[in-house]
C-alpha cells in the first residue's frame, strides 16, 4: 500500500530540498570569488555526510528517507548555506566597490556641458582656447598669450569680456593664468581621478582658427614625452589645430585629462596635449603665488616667482625682443653690461629651448639648463645648437625680481650641432 504524504509534509520536503540545491548553488558561487571558501566549505559538507552515514549503506531515494535525512541534518545544513552565501555577498560586494567607486553613466551631454567651460581667447597677434577651472580663473597654453596682448575673452553663449589679466605663467610647462572680472557664472572643469590610457575615447574641444566652439573626438594613441625632457603628452588623432591650443581634452565624462598644446617639435600631423594631472598641482602653486604678488608686479604684469623670471627672459630672447629681455636685468648688471655691447651676437639667435629652470637651496639663485640655436656669422643658413647650463642670482629692485648675477656654462658635447 503506497503512502502518499500530505501537503505540509510535502511543502516541508520542498523547501529542504530548495535548502540543499541552495548550499550546492553557493559553493559553486564561492568557486567563481574564492577557491579558498569552495575548498572549505566542501570539506565539511562531505565530511559531515560521511561522518553521519559512515556504514556507507546504499542511499534509497524513498520520500520519507530523504525527509527524515533532512529532519536530522536541517541545522546543520542551513548554518552552512548562511555562512557561504554572506561570505561570497561579502567577496562580491568588497570587489565591486573596489573596482567600481561609483557607477557613472556618461553621455554626450557630459561633454556639451564640459565646453560650457572653454573659452575663445583672442589677442593683437592671434587667438587660441582656454578653460575655467575656478570661478574667476581661466587656464590656457603659455604660448598663447606670450607676447599676445589680450584683447577678447568670449564664451560660446555670447558672453564677453575685455576685463582679463594674465595673473601668472610658467613657460616651461607652457601655462597661463588668466583673471577676468564681469564674466557670467561658467562651470569649471573637473579633473578625471583616473589618468588617460591608450585606446580611451577623448574630446578635443575649442575654438579653431578663432571661429566657432569645435568639439572634435578621437582616441588616445600612445602616452609619450618630449625630446628634451621627461614631460608626459597624451597623442591624439583628435584634431588640435590652431586656435584649440589652451582648450581642455577631456574624456566621455567631461572630465579634462589633458590640455590641447597643438604639436610637438618635429611631430606635425599629430595631436598632442599636455597630461593635466601634470599640471593641476602646478596651476594650484601659481594661483597662490598670484595672489601674494606685489603692486608693481600686478600693475606691470611682471612674474612674482623668480624662476619664471628667469624662464621669461629666455622666451623672449627666443622672440627676438632683446629690448624686452634686457629689462629683466638689474640696474647694477645694466651698469656693468651697456645695451648695445650686450645685444652683439645674440641677434643670431633664432630659438631658445629650455630643460628645466628650478629653484636651488640657495636663496634667490636660480638654475637653468637650455639649448639655444644660432645662426653661423659666416652664413645665415647654418645653424649650430649649444647647450648650456648654470645659475643666475636674482634680487628685489621697487617691487619686482631681477637677474643680478650669472654663472652659465657651455656644455656642448663635442660634434654637437
């Protein structure tokens, strides 16, 4: 005679049974997170049995055999169910949060927002780009306001301003900082925590030729440096063309990963821009040193930081305004060195290209290393490039830093050229 079991005892069989298929769906979870739970959770899952039914007789699948093995075993079982699913919801959770701070889902409307943000600045010798990164301050590419004066500060939404002053620069790393006044609110940039890799998707924004706001998209194409130092540049094949120098390259995010600086020397047809993770903590330094510039640096928008002094003076002999240039000397080395003695043979000099200008331990010295390319006195059309290392003291004169002393070595290696 069959005895057929009755609901409750049925849906007290299908629950357990649900119990058992759960602890064997948790170790195989436990495989996929961590082999060291699967091998301990199995050890003691088999011992037990084993243990529990040593005689080893055969297992007769009859109802209420596997009920009563359920009855006798159902605190033991659920123990262990609990203990391996809270351990691999740990292991998931634990994983996910460390790859995964936060989940952001970007769309095209992170970058339309971000080139709310770049402006088109225009001068009396050419025009270029830049960006708010705070609410008064507006950074771009050194070479685009360097013997550039300002005339035109304008927003892609029509917003313009003549009220602009260049508050500090570093011609080494080729930035500018630029204040402006009566500009309506603009939402600054943010830097991206995670630095541009090849193959990401980018976005070169800015204003091309002087004409319309430009949002131009790209990949990465390698990380690389410069011929003369060890400064990072992310290469593009997003197009930066004259005219986007200064504007931000930012991911799919509209967070900026890099600065637009056009191409490097000897690299034409590419674009690059410089890696802003390099220059955020820079652009922080040079905002303090702004604010606790001097009156006359202020009102004749001299550098307050005695390296970029001495940076200045290059970048202008590299310009050929050696009237210019001479001004960064003080009255005593003026005295020593008459204008027109000095300016003999530097007049062939057609480009200057710093390494480094650093501040030493010493106070007011500074050390520079650079490369400077001259024209042969005998033929115009030669070339020949030195390069030359060594210090220059500076000293305060009515308010503003100025060269004093030199100690500049020629260091080229022979059949150097």
């Amino acid at each position: 005679m069959k005895i057929l079991p009755n609901r409750k005892q049925l849906l007290s069989t299908v629950v357990k049974t649900l119990l058992a298929l759960s602890a064997v769906v948790a170790v195989l979870i436990s495989f996929t997170y961590s082999i060291v739970y699967t091998v301990i959770g199995a050890l003691i899952v088999v011992g037990y049995i084993v243990y529990r039914n040593f005689n080893f007789k055969p297992i007769q699948f009859n109802f209420y055999k596997v009920n009563g093995w359920f009855a006798r075993n159902l605190l033991f079982v659920i123990p262990i169910i609990v203990v391996l699913l809270l351990a691999n919801i740990s292991l998931f959770v634990f994983g996910y949060l460390k790859s995964n701070k936060e989940v952001v889902v970007c769309t095209e409307a992170d970058v339309k927002n971000a080139a709310k943000s770049v402006v088109l600045i225009e001068g009396e010798d050419g025009t270029g780009s830049g960006f708010f990164v705070d609410s008064n301050y507006i950074v771009t590419n050194n070479h685009v306001i360097d013997h550039n004066t300002i005339t035109k500060i304008q927003s892609d939404n029509g917003d313009i301003t003549v009220g602009s002053r260049v508050v500090a620069t570093d011609s080494l790393r080729d930035i500018a900082l630029i204040e402006v006044v009566n500009f309506l609110e603009v939402p600054k940039l943010t830097q991206s925590e995670k630095p541009a890799d090849v193959l990401n998707e980018v976005y070169a924004i800015g204003y091309p030729f002087g004409r319309n706001l430009t949002i131009s998209r790209g990949i990465v194409s390698a990380i690389t440096k410069d011929d003369y130092d060890d400064r990072q540049y992310i290469q593009t094949d997003a197009a930066i063309i004259p005219g986007n120098s200064g504007g931000p390259l930012v991911n799919k995010c509209g967070e900026v990963i890099g600065m637009n600086t056009q191409t490097l020397r000897g690299q034409e047809n590419l674009g690059y821009a410089i890696e802003y993770s390099q220059l955020s903590t820079r652009i922080a330094s040079m905002l303090d040193a702004a604010k606790s510039a001097t009156i006359q640096e202020i009102e004749q928008n001299y550098p307050s930081e005695q390296a970029e002094v001495v940076a200045k003076y290059y970048s202008t002999l590299s310009a050929g305004q050696l009237e210019t240039a001479y001004d960064y000397y003080s009255f005593a080395r003026k005295a020593k060195l008459p204008f027109e003695n000095w300016k003999t043979g530097l007049e062939r000099t057609i480009f200057i290209r710093l390494v480094s200008v650093e501040q030493t331990q010493k106070n007011n010295t500074i050390r520079v290393h650079f490369y400077a390319t001259e024209t042969s006195k005998e033929d115009a059309w030669e070339w020949k490039t030195g390069e030359f290392e060594g210090t220059w003291t500076l000293l305060r004169e009515d308010g503003l830093w100025k060269m004093n002393e030199s100690n500049i070595k020629d260091i080229t290696k022979p059949n150097a050229t």
